[in-house]
C-alpha cells in the first residue's frame, strides 16, 4: 500500500463531480486524486454504473462522457476487498462506504450525505463534506 493519505468519495460526490466541473465535489475528487489514493469497491461501481446511466443526467453530460469518466475513475483508483461488515448508517446503502474505508484504511471519507455525515468520525476517520475537505 501507498504510503499517501486514502479517501473514499461517496456516489453524490462523485456523481457531482462528473456533472458540474465547477463545484466543491469536482475541486475535491481532484484534490484527493492529487494527494492521496482514491479507493474502491465493486458496490460502488455497481451503484455508480447505475446512477451514472439515469437519463436525467442527460441534459448535463453525455451518457459516453459519464461512462468514460467511470472507467478513469476505476483504472485510476485503488480496488479494496471489503472485510468489514458495517451496520451503523441510518440509510443501509451507506454503509458499503464505511466498510470500504474501514477494510481499505482509508484516511477520510468525503460526503455531501447528511447519514453518513452525522457519523463524523467514524472509527477514527473524518467525514468531511467537500468543501471541508478542500479547507484541510
């Protein structure tokens, strides 16, 4: 393993970043990207993939420049096998990023997820809103 910072980003953050490249999300999966590890799970792909696909994203992006952003962001990021079993999140579907930061020894997890948010650290790991990020 790397001896930089890991972050884990959550679907909105990503997601925003793909759509708006102006905004805080955008600002910090750059700087994440540029000072740490970016880490991943198959989970998020999935969930990624199909909320990447919605069509209401259409009018924003392409369908091909969202999937070709996807597929940087999984030659780019590092693949972690998730050892973790986490049931802390008010909203089930949350907790696959906390398992992933746990199992991939994440140094931050970075949400605009007000579940995930009010967990704060969680084990020991910040979760910061992206614009908190960028402040750090």
């Amino acid at each position: 393993m790397s001896n930089k910072p890991y972050f884990v980003l959550d679907t909105n953050v990503i997601v925003s970043a793909v759509l708006l490249k102006n905004s805080a999300s955008y600002q910090a999966f750059v700087k994440a990207y540029q000072k740490g590890v970016l880490l991943l799970s198959w989970p998020i792909i999935d969930e990624l993939t199909e909320v990447l696909k919605r069509t209401k994203f259409d009018n924003y992006v392409s369908l091909d420049k969202r999937m070709s952003f996807l597929a940087t962001l999984i030659g780019m990021a590092t693949f972690v096998e998730i050892t973790a079993t986490i049931t802390d999140c008010r909203d089930p579907k949350d907790n696959m990023f906390l398992e992933l930061a746990v199992s991939g020894q994440a140094n931050g997890i970075i949400s605009g997820d007000k579940d995930l948010l009010e967990l704060h650290p969680f084990r020991g790991i910040p979760i910061l809103r992206p614009d908190e990020f960028l402040a750090t």
